[in-house]
C-alpha cells in the first residue's frame, strides 16, 4: 500500500496559555499543502514493527511516529500481524510543517484498511491525538481546519474547501526543538517580554477566514499571526534572514513562520509567479531548501 503524506502550514497560530498537563491552548488555523513524504505500508505474518526511511534524520526505533501509531493499533485492537513502514522523506524534518505527525496520520489510516480494523475516523481522531497534537488535522483529510485545545480539537471548514492559495516556501537547514520554543515562550511571558496571546485578536482568525475566501491577499497579510515567531527569531537569526530575504524578494506579499518554524512561507497570485521567484531565492540563497507548493485540495 503506498499513500501520500501532505505537510501543513499554520496560517494563524495564537498560543492562550499553558494547561496542568503542561501543553497549551491554542488557536490555530491548519492549510495542508501539496508538498509530500510517501509512505508504503506492507504486512508480516509475524508480529514486527519494521521503519525504514531514506531521510538519516528520521528516528527508526519506537520513537518514531509511524512506529508509535502502529504500536498502539496493535495493542488496543488485539493486531497479531506486523507491518514494514517506509519512509520517502520530502518534507523536511522539524521544520514547523508537520511532517512527523503527518506520517503517523497516514500510517493509522493505512494500517486501519490494512488490517481492516473499521475503525471509524472520530476514534482514529482520539488515537492520533494520543501520538501528537497536529495528528487529527491530517486525518481528517480537509484542506483547512480550525484546531483548538493543544490543536487536536479540529474543526473543518467546509466554507473553503476550493480555496486555492499559492506559496514559496524557504527552509534554513536548522532544526527547530518545538518544547524549547515553548519553554522560552513561558519564560518570556513570565518575566513580561512578550504579552503572549494578547498581540491577536481572538477575532482576527475570523478575517483571515473570509481574507481566504475572497482571495484578498492584502487581507490576508493583515490577519496572519504566530505568537511563536518571534521566539524562534530570537533564538534562531536564520528565520530572521529568511525573512527578510523573502520581504525584499516578494514586496507587500504575506509572509509568516509556520509552527515552532524555522520554515517561512509566503503567499502568492500564482503557481507560476511562486515558481519564478522560487527560482530566484534558490539560486541567491543556496543554503536553502525552497519549495512551491500550494493548498492540496480533496481530489
């Protein structure tokens, strides 16, 4: 069985606070976009998890995401057989995009047909949201959805299911730890440097939903948020470059770090406008992994 697993941007990420299980509450607006990994998922008789990956990055042992995914199927459902899980690396690895939690949501709805569980979508949902907060959005396979609580509360939006948004997106080849992100980002507010939560209105993720809907990127410019942002511009001066490089290089056009970043996106008129200046930033910055990819529409 051979499925795709799509990455995700955060168009609007507002952080509330920090709960008694030591996550936070959040608001966050999910994009999945057309930039993949491939995943092939092939039974055993015997009982074994096996994780292969192309990417030296990818942990292959019970920390990886897929490997966690299956391992909870096995043990909540009784599963006798075993599963090979290889990995075909494209998103790149802790870059605010999802790419780990975009697996294991491919491997449970895989090993779901695969061992042919019936497991309905809203369990799966509980599942996933016991391996990574951002897991539910992939499973529940919409192109844009609110997601509330630590972000695996998900609220699909049907009113932007055509929505179609264009993005260049610049990768610094650096590693981003996200519960360090968010570890200062509680120091930072404790000791009063950054007014967490407060920079955004709660109603501003409401214009960016009807910004998206009228395709008025200079709307949608306004209304893009990631209260983590200048956490990791803090702590990482290569998001802060990439930043400035794509402002000088797409004037007045809305750019925004995704997750706990370092990945920075901005979004354009045109798949064939993000493939010029794609070309452009790869070859003035070749340090950097650039990508053109857009909104993944349900096919």
């Amino acid at each position: 069985m051979i499925l795709s697993s799509f990455a995700k941007v955060n168009l609007f990420l507002k952080v509330l606070n920090k709960r008694q299980d030591n996550f936070h509450n959040l608001i966050t607006l999910f994009e999945r976009i057309d930039l993949c990994d491939k995943i092939v998922l092939k039974m055993r008789k015997d009982a074994l998890i096996k994780v292969t990956c192309d990417d030296p990055a990818v942990p292959l042992d019970e920390s990886n995401l897929c490997y966690r995914s299956a391992a909870l199927l096995q043990d909540k459902f009784g599963v006798k057989k075993g599963v090979d899980i290889r990995i075909f690396k494209k998103i790149p690895v802790g870059a605010g995009l999802g790419g780990g939690s975009s697996n294991a949501s491919t491997a449970l709805v895989g090993l779901n047909r695969l061992w042919k569980l019936g497991i309905s979508r809203q369990r799966l949902c509980r599942l996933g949201a016991q391996i990574g907060s951002d897991v539910p959005f992939f499973i529940h396979d919409v192109p844009f959805a609110l997601g509330l609580g630590r972000g695996e509360k998900i609220k699909p939006l049907a009113s932007l299911k055509k929505a179609k948004l264009w993005h260049l997106l610049a990768v610094p080849r650096i590693h981003v730890s996200t519960p360090t992100i968010y570890r200062k980002f509680d120091a930072l507010k404790r000791q009063k440097k950054v007014r967490a939560g407060l920079t955004a209105p709660a109603e501003g993720v409401k214009i960016l939903l009807l910004s998206i809907r009228k395709n008025d990127l200079s709307r949608i410019g306004e209304n893009l948020f990631n209260s983590l942002e200048p956490i990791t511009i803090r702590l990482c001066s290569e998001v802060r470059s990439v930043k400035y490089k794509l402002a000088k290089l797409t004037p007045e056009k809305p750019i925004l770090m995704s997750g706990s970043g370092p990945a920075v996106f901005c979004i354009l008129n045109s798949r064939r406008e993000a493939v010029f200046l794609g070309r452009r930033l790869a070859w003035e910055k070749p340090s950097l992994r650039v990508f053109v990819t857009g909104t993944k529409l349900n096919s």
